[in-house]
C-alpha cells in the first residue's frame, strides 16, 4: 500500500519551524518539498500551483540563517521561469541590495522599465507596474 502523500502538512511544518527560527530544520524540510513537488512525488490537489510561495518560503528562511546567496539563486530560479512574478523581483531586488549588487539592480530596473505589461490592458512599463502593486 502506498503511502498518502503529505505535502501540505510538510509545508506547515517547514512554515512552523521558520516560525521557531529553527533555519536549517525549515530549510532542510522546505527543499525536500519542493524536490518533491518538482520530481512529481507529491499528488494531492496539484501541488505545483503552490510552488512559487513554497520557494519564496525557502529564500526566505536561506536570508534569514544568513545564506543570501543562496536566496539569490532560488529567486533567480524562480524568475526564469516567471519573470512577470513581481513579489519575487522585490524579495530579489532587496536580496541584491542586501550583498550590494548595485550593477545587477540597475540592470533589472532598466530591463523592467523598457518591457511593456502583459496584461494589454494598460500601456505601462513593468517597473511602473512593480512599484504600483507593491505599495497597494
């Protein structure tokens, strides 16, 4: 008999020990979810749509043991495939900002504000828009 899969219970108690301050622990628990959402080990009501908080929960925990770099590359993951995810952009533009990446800032900032919104309901740069929804 196979197992019942538990990845939303993982996602609580990795939420948990982040709560405690435990990093390694959350971090350790959060990666072996998102391994398991990415290998498709995880079956239960189509975990993927989630995946993206989950990851920023790892960046996060990563950031706060002290491992920013590491947070970097699971932001920078995350944007190559969703480069429109803009609460990622701004996890990501303070993480640079954080280990005084200044070049890489201006370089996204001015890629941001000559892409145009996808939406094609307004005319907008993606900076203006990053900005406007952020201080919503």
């Amino acid at each position: 008999m196979k197992q019942k899969d538990n990845w939303w219970s993982q996602w609580g108690l990795a939420r948990t020990y982040g709560l405690k301050e435990d990093w390694p622990v959350a971090i350790e628990t959060t990666q072996a979810l998102v391994k398991s959402i990415t290998d498709g080990d995880a079956q239960a009501d189509d975990p993927k749509q989630y995946l993206a908080e989950i990851r920023r929960l790892l960046a996060m925990c990563m950031k706060k043991s002290g491992d920013v770099d590491g947070a970097i590359k699971v932001y920078e993951s995350m944007l190559a495939e969703a480069p429109e995810d803009f609460e990622t952009t701004i996890d990501y533009l303070t993480s640079l900002a954080e280990r005084k990446q200044y070049g890489k800032i201006v370089e996204l900032m001015n890629a941001m504000k000559n892409k145009r919104s996808v939406d094609g309901l307004i005319d907008i740069s993606c900076l203006t828009l990053m900005f406007r929804k952020e201080g919503s």
